[in-house]
C-alpha cells in the first residue's frame, strides 16, 4: 500500500476537509478559553436549599458565609444591626460576623445564572 505524499495538500483542498479543519479549531479554541466562558467554578454549590432550580436568567445575591458556604438570597441590605436578607419567602436580620471579610468591606455580590442551576445549585452555564 503506497502512502501518497501530498495527501494533506489534498485534504485541505476537499470542502469536507477544510469544515472538518475549521471545526477542529473551533473546538481547540473553546476547550481552551473555557475557564475564561465560565462565570464560575463548575463544582461551586452556592446554596442547594434556595439554589435549587431557579429558571434561566435568573440574578440572586450571594453572600459568603464565614465558615466557608454560600447563602442565596432573592434580596439583601445591609442595616445597622447586620444584614436583611429575604430568602425562600421571608426576611430575616443575620449579624455581619456571620460572614466573611471582603476587600471593598461588602459581603454582598451578584451572580447571574445564565442557564439556571441543577437540583445542588451548581451554576448549568459552568
């Protein structure tokens, strides 16, 4: 069986080799800038009790906590005695020691969830 030298000359001269190329690439191209597509870690768990499901589109304040977990919130304020938080249907005041030192002084931060999240809130777009 003869290998024929200028059979890459003739692959990329093909359509069908040129889309396969160009797919190739595209796909190179996202597996390598995934990390910078990804809004944020795929295996973070922000709140699996009111991070359950949420539809598409959806925007929650995330605040996180001391020991290391995350808490969801449809809306939160900071007041004078801590933090107003309304989660789940009903409001609660939780102290500022709860959670954890930012570097603007905030705990309060925004994330968007594109595609909605999974039954343990983990983010589907990441």
């Amino acid at each position: 069986m003869s290998v024929n030298r200028h059979s890459s000359s003739q692959w990329l001269r093909s359509p069908l080799g040129r889309v396969g190329l160009m797919i190739a690439v595209i796909l190179g191209a996202v597996a390598i800038g995934a990390p910078l597509l990804a809004p944020q870690a795929p295996h973070d768990q922000t709140d699996p009790v009111a991070g359950r499901h949420p539809p598409p589109h959806t925007s929650r304040v995330v605040l996180q906590l001391r020991e290391g977990g995350w808490l969801l919130a449809d809306s939160a304020e900071i007041t004078e005695s801590g933090v107003e938080v309304e989660r789940l249907g009903r409001s609660e005041t939780l102290p500022m020691a709860e959670f954890s030192d930012d570097t603007d002084g905030s705990p309060l931060k925004r994330r968007f969830f594109l595609l909605g999240t999974d039954k343990y809130g983990r983010d589907l777009w990441s």
